[in-house]
C-alpha cells in the first residue's frame, strides 16, 4: 500500500474502477486508494456502492450514472473534472463498460479531452476464460443477447463462422431459453463451458458438449441459479481439420505399423510434415500404453 501511495494520481482525471465481482477480497490496493482520494464516486446504484464502500470503511459523495442518464451525468462529470476534481466512475460489479453503463461517459470524457485513466481488476469473462481450458489464442465477447427470440437467433446465426471462444453473459430466469438458443444454432459436439456464481460461495464451473448442456442444467435445480457466464467453443478452422484427421490417420496406422512407419505414411497421406507426426505418434503411442496399463 506504501508504494501505491506514492503513485501519482493527477487531477482532473476520471478514474475507471474494476470492483469485485462477489468475494470482497478482490479489491486492488489501487482501487482501494483511489476510492479513498477521489472526490466523488459515479456509480451504478448508489445503494450497491454505498454497502460496498462501507465494507472498506469509505464514505464518498455518490453520483447515480446508468444506461439512462449517461449522456445527461456525463457533462456534469466534464465540468467537476474541468475544475479539477478526481472522479471515479463503477458499477455494481466487475470493470465498468463492460455490459455495463459507463461507455458512454468515458466517451464523452475523452472527447472533452479530458484524461482517463483505468485501474484493472476483476472481470467474469476472463475470470471464466482462464478456467475453462478452451485452448484457443483468441475470444469474441458478446456479453447479453438480446431478450427477444428472433434477433437472439439472428445474432447467434451471424456467430456460427466465429473461430474464437465466444463469451456470453446472462441472467438465471433466461439461462435454460438461452442454452437451448445455442444448443440449436452451433454443432451439437462444440464444447461450452458455464462458470456460475464466479468468486461467490456457490462458485461452480462446469464443460460438456452442447449436446449435453440442456441436460446438465436440468439434473440439478441449483445448476440454473446464479449469473453465469457462458463461453462456447469456436467454429473448427481448416487447420483444426486437418490435424484431426492426420491423428485419427495416424492412430489407425500405429495399430499395424512401427512408430516410424506410421508417420512416415501419415505424412505421405495427409501432406504433413514427417517430423511432427512422428512426435505426435510417440505421445500417442505413451498414451496408449499408459491406458492398458491402467487397465
């Protein structure tokens, strides 16, 4: 905390504050310092901030800014930055402007040419990606879909060529109408991942394929309470295909053939190169020879 102090925090500038997304003790030191130096807190629900700045013993002015007066509050928080002021601009949970209110704001601030300046901290999209296990270099966040069963689908069908993990965000009463949603829309064998009452104390993360999701979330009441977040697995590229199918190659020959044999076919069949299928053939036959162990 000493040495947070002895950052440099400029005036006039809106600070954009990531906070907790259940469990308290997700606070950033940062966070806890500028909340503690700003003037005024913009914020969500004024009552969810005040409980939560009371739980670090803080008591600042608050300044109710949500998806409904954005652009009204916004030239408010212009004119106390002008005069110098330091402003803090939450939600109610997570990093604001993220399927939350305060685009706008920041938006607007920018364009004042004013500074902004952001303090990083909990996020459930990538809380939940950095738990699933979706080994992919890429995401695509889509946050809420749309309430309405016709452009639900008609974003869902546009997101059928996606390679990235998807990330979607939603609410208890729609979860099973949304997971039936995908479950329609994507290949049945895609992976999704739900992450449900993320840092909470009925935290659970669970993986299937699509197919079996509809299931899972109606063998347990419990599996359809809380918010979630949703991640599904990218479409297969032509690279993902055709390594597939130079394993499954590979695998069938290593019943008949040496190690060396079979990558020496693998590659002549699929246009691979020899060496990493030789690798791969290894890994594959240690595996193999693990499992009857085991067995």
């Amino acid at each position: 905390m000493h040495d947070v102090a002895q950052q440099t925090f400029p005036p006039g500038t809106l600070y954009v504050v990531a906070t907790p997304i259940g469990n308290v003790g997700d606070i950033t030191l940062r966070a806890l310092h500028v909340l503690n130096l700003v003037d005024a807190v913009a914020c969500e629900d004024t009552r969810n901030t005040r409980q939560l700045l009371s739980r670090y013993g803080l008591n600042k002015p608050l300044i109710a800014a949500h998806q409904h007066n954005e652009r009204e509050i916004a030239d408010k928080l212009i004119a106390r930055l002008q005069a110098g002021e330091r402003i803090a601009l939450v939600s109610d949970a997570g990093t604001p402007a993220v399927s939350d209110p305060g685009a706008r704001i920041v938006d607007a601030v920018r364009a004042a040419k004013l500074p902004v300046t952001p303090l990083p901290g909990a996020s459930a999209a990538l809380a939940a990606l950095s738990a699933s296990g979706l080994v992919n270099d890429q995401f695509h966040f889509v946050g809420f879909l749309p309430s309405k069963a016709g452009q639900r689908d008609t974003v869902l069908h546009g997101l059928t060529q996606v390679t990235a993990t998807m990330i979607f965000y939603e609410a208890p009463h729609r979860i099973e109408e949304t997971v039936a949603a995908l479950a329609s829309v994507f290949e049945p064998q895609r992976q999704i991942v739900f992450a449900r009452e993320l840092s909470k104390l009925f935290e659970e993360m669970h993986r299937c394929a699509l197919s079996d999701a509809l299931s899972w979330l109606g063998a347990d009441a419990n599996h359809q309470k809380g918010e979630f977040v949703l991640l599904v697995e990218g479409v297969a590229t032509d690279i993902d295909t055709q390594q597939a199918e130079a394993e499954r190659i590979l695998t069938i020959l290593l019943e008949e053939c040496s190690v060396r044999q079979a990558a020496a076919l693998a590659a002549r069949i699929t246009g691979k190169k020899k060496n990493a299928l030789y690798d791969r053939a290894l890994e594959i036959k240690a595996s193999s020879s693990d499992d009857s162990q085991l067995a």
